[in-house]
C-alpha cells in the first residue's frame, strides 16, 4: 500500500522502478520496527511456546545398484540426459549440443526422466518392502 500512496513522488529520473519500491518498502519496514519499540512492542527471544517439530522418517532410500538398475531400465533419451546432466555435471545448453536437442528438450526430457525415475524406484522399494 505504501509503494501505491507514494507512486505519485517516483521519478523515473533518477532510477528504475524496481530500484524505487525496494527504498519504500525497505523504509516502510523501518519505520515500523521503530515504531514497535518505541511501544514496546518487541518480539521476545524466549521460543518455547514454540510446539518441537515432529521428526519426520526419512523416505526408505535406494541401494546404489537398484539406482543403477533403474536409471539403465530408462529409455534412450531420458537416461542420456540424466547422466550428462547429473553424473557428468553438463548444463542444459551442452547436453542439447551433445545430443543435438534443444536446451528446452533437455530440460523436459531431464523432468520426464526424474519422474519415471521416482516411479521405478518407488515401485523397487515397496516389491522390497512386500518380500
């Protein structure tokens, strides 16, 4: 609302907008910190009325050979991607120009991969679970 009720005093002059609500909205901020202590209003260090977090069980994680298993049971296209880009550390822009792709096809293919990945993988672990 402040940036609103001041637009009128922005003068592209002497900076980019972005630049100009930032310094509005950083001020505004300030200025009701102050305001908060001069009430006395401040926020209380004392964090035990904080409920503790439940900790949470971590996910049943693969062994590195079903990893392996299921990333060599991915098709063609997903499993290229997925090994340049993770194992070998490429960016979108040099796996597409290693695969002859574009860097957006590189990107779809590398999403589509995960999640047959986490399929595969989730179906591994609960046959596991089962026997």
């Amino acid at each position: 609302m402040e940036v609103f009720k001041n637009f009128h005093r922005y003068d592209d002059t002497k900076g980019e907008l972005g630049g100009w609500i930032y310094i509005v909205s950083r001020n505004h901020v300030l200025k009701m910190i102050k305001k908060e202590k001069k009430l006395g209003l401040r926020f209380s260090d004392d964090l035990s009325y904080i409920p503790e977090e439940k900790e949470e069980e971590l996910p049943d994680l693969p062994d590195q050979e079903t990893l392996i298993r299921a990333i060599q049971s991915l098709p063609d296209g997903y499993r290229n991607v997925i090994n340049l880009y993770v194992f070998e550390n490429r960016s979108h822009e040099e796996v597409a120009e290693i695969l002859e792709i574009s860097s957006s096809t590189s990107r779809s293919q590398y999403a589509r991969a995960k999640k047959l990945l986490k399929k595969k993988l989730q179906l591994e672990i609960y046959v596991k679970k089962e026997l």
